[in-house]
C-alpha cells in the first residue's frame, strides 16, 4: 500500500489527526516499544511516556518519477567521471542504515533511526489496546446518575441553540396559508366579477372591483412571513439508562515465602491492573486486600508500600472477600471481579478449603475470576486446588504463570483479552 504525505500548510487541529495516522501506521513498531518500556521500567515510571525508534527505512515516502522504457535524454551538467554506458559502482562499507553498527569507515553516508515521544496518554492508550473487563453486563441501579438526552418532540419556548429551522418555517407556512385562504378565495370570486363588469362596461362597479382587490393584495402582503408564534425548538429529556458499575478485589499473598523479588512482580502486576481500570472504567470500585495467615482490607498506599509478613492462609482473603461483597456489593447491583496473586504456597489444608470458597460461592456471583501464580518452581499445591476450576467455570476464572518480569505483560494481556462475541 502506497501512502502520498500531505505537506501542505496545516490546518486547524489537522496535526492532530496526522499524528493519529502515522502512529496508526506504526503501530507494530510502538506496541513493540511499549511492552519493551512495561518490562524494563520502575514502579514509579510506569505512566510516563516513551521514545519510539523506527528504522529510517520503514519512514521513507514514495515518491513520483519516470517508469522504466521509452526514450528519455537528460543532461548532467558537471559530469567529468562518466561517459554514456558506464556502471556505477556501489557505495562501499559504512553507508545507510542508521543503526549504528559495523566499523569505522572513511567513506559512505546514511541516515539515523526516527524517533518520536509518546505522550503518557498515549503510552496508556497503547499499552491497553484491546483490552477489557470479561462478561461485563449492565445493571439498573438505584440512584445512578448516568442518564442520556432522548429528543420528545418539539416545544414553543426554548433557547436559540436548540431552534429547529425547518419546524419552524413549516409552521411559518401553515399559519400563512391558513391566514391568506379565505382572501384567496375572495380574491378569485372578484377576478370573475371583474371579468363580468369588463365585458358590461360598468365603470362603477370595475373601480369597486378594483379597489377591493388592492384592500386584499395589502391584507396578504400584512402578514408576517415569520411570527413568533411559529418559532418550535427541540425538546429533550432525560432518560436514565442502564450503568454498568464494578469492583475489582486485588488480593496478594505478603507471606514469608514471598521475597521481594516475587512481591516486586506482583506489584507490577497488580499496577497494571490500576492503571487499566482507571483509564477505561469511571464506575469501578476497587478493595486491596493483604494477607498472610490473617486478611485484612487496606488502602492503595499500604497494599502497594507495606512491608508486613508472616505466614500462609489463602483462604483468610478469599473468606473476607465473602463479608466485603455480602456487606457493600450486591451481585444484583454490582459486576464484581477479582484477581489474585501469589507464589502458590499454602497451608496444606487450606488448599482445598480455598477452591471450595471459590466455586461454592465467589464464582457464583463474580463476573471474572484471574489467578497469577508468581514462581521459577514447578506449580504449588494452590495452582493444582485451581486447575479443578477450570473445566467447571471456563467463561469467569483463568489462571497464568509468571516466572519473571518479561511474562507479566504477556500474562495481564492473556487474561484481559478483550474477547470476540460467540
């Protein structure tokens, strides 16, 4: 596919959409950068933008010239090396490129790489392309203030904004044409008298004729072409619509079998998971929960900050996740979703315990269910409880493996894939 740029001087906004373009038209090269950025980053750094580097190759424009064949005489003024037929031979090492690579050379030329900046906007744009919270259904809500404008018809008072121009002059000729028929049909019978006393000759009665027919053209000239009575403005209404509201509950494993190393990555992760529902869902709760061998429900600073330990109790997370949906979340109310992180070592009766909590009761009301487990082991008792899950609740609970930094976005990308419609 050719691509023909526009450089003529730009218009109001134009840079704006050319901008879109091109990064539509890079957009294997950006998404490469992006999840290279996700990898290689710090915590901190995770919002800012990035620099984009495309090969000068990949940036070159077409350009129009002489097909090959025919008969084409040019002169080259200057030309003091060749005559007609000889071959020019190749540039020697060191030219093109611009990829910085090879030898130092005396000879050659070529071109570096482009590079362009992504705004933050645009890094997060990228990074979550594609997508979105699984099986989200809309529900109404009671006292939800999402509401949408519906046009209920047309209304004689309103502001000049929502004036609708052709009710208006329709109205404008209904009242006209109301107002001038009766005259019309008087003016006709008038004609035919005037026709009579033409024929007659009656002076007398041709000057009355006369005069009423021109009290008749003033009457119709005397009405207004437009009135106020005819103005008719758009009315609209506020509707309320269904909302779709959810919650996430984040739910990480801090025991003593998780190093930093691990908690590092499940941070990273559960950032990810941030920053994706604040960009793209407005209506979205969303509850931390910290656990050892007790859970507790904690705000955004010490999930991510807190530095307490202990031991292992999986299903203490999953039971007070129980009590926070049975107290402020209503299945019938709210899309509820959780994600779970941990190193898959448990308590070895609280397994079982954990997988009976999941598919007797929070897989019966939640909407998704994800579990990451975070270890370079071979999986834990917790992953193998899990695996029973997956056959019985295929559409809302998925589980992946992280290993090191490099698979956390591949692994939030599996799980949030936006899926096709069956």
């Amino acid at each position: 596919m050719s691509y023909l740029i526009d450089r003529r001087e730009n218009a109001k906004h134009k840079n704006m959409v050319n901008r879109r373009r091109f990064m539509d038209r890079y957009k294997k090269h950006i998404r490469k950068a992006v999840e290279k950025a996700v990898d290689s980053r710090s915590i901190q750094d995770m919002e800012r933008g990035e620099d984009v580097q495309i090969p000068a190759g990949d940036v070159s424009e077409p350009v129009f010239h002489h097909g090959h064949g025919g008969r084409r005489t040019i002169v080259h003024p200057g030309n003091r090396e060749f005559q007609s037929g000889d071959k020019i031979p190749r540039p020697e090492g060191g030219a093109g490129g611009g990829a910085g690579e090879g030898e130092a050379s005396n000879q050659g030329e070529g071109d570096d790489d482009f590079v362009f900046q992504l705004t933050s906007d645009e890094f997060i744009d990228v990074l979550f392309e594609g997508l979105e919270l699984p099986n989200m259904s809309k529900q109404h809500l009671k006292g939800a203030n999402s509401f949408k404008y519906e046009h209920a018809g047309f209304a004689n008072d309103g502001v000049p904004a929502k004036l609708s121009v052709p009710r208006t002059m329709r109205a404008s000729k209904m009242r006209r044409i109301a107002l001038g028929s009766g005259k019309k049909r008087e003016r006709a019978a008038l004609q035919d008298s005037l026709l009579a006393a033409q024929h007659s000759g009656d002076e007398l009665t041709l000057r009355r004729i006369g005069k009423a027919l021109d009290e008749i053209e003033k009457s119709r000239r005397r009405i207004a072409f437009l009135d106020d009575t005819d103005l008719r403005y758009n009315l609209h209404v506020q509707k309320p619509v269904p909302t779709s509201q959810a919650v996430m509950f984040c739910l990480m494993d801090v025991s003593g079998s998780m190093d930093q190393s691990i908690k590092d990555l499940a941070k990273r992760f559960y950032l990810l998971l941030y920053m994706f529902l604040k960009k793209h869902y407005q209506r979205t709760d969303i509850v931390f929960i910290r656990h050892h061998t007790v859970a507790k429900e904690v705000d955004e600073q010490e999930f991510f900050y807190s530095r307490e330990t202990g031991g292992t109790v999986v299903s203490s997370a999953l039971q007070l996740m129980q009590e926070v949906i049975a107290d402020r979340y209503s299945p019938d109310e709210w899309n509820i979703y959780g994600a779970q992180a941990s190193d898959g070592d448990n308590w070895n009766d609280d397994s079982p315990l954990c997988g009976k909590i999941l598919s007797e009761s929070i897989l019966q009301q939640a909407q998704y269910f994800a579990y990451v487990e975070i270890t370079k082991r071979n999986h834990q008792a917790l992953w193998e409880e899990y695996a029973k899950l997956e056959s019985s609740f295929p559409d809302n609970f998925a589980q992946q493996h992280i290993r090191d930094v490099g698979d956390i976005f591949p692994v939030f990308r599996a799980l949030f894939q936006k899926r096709v419609a069956a």
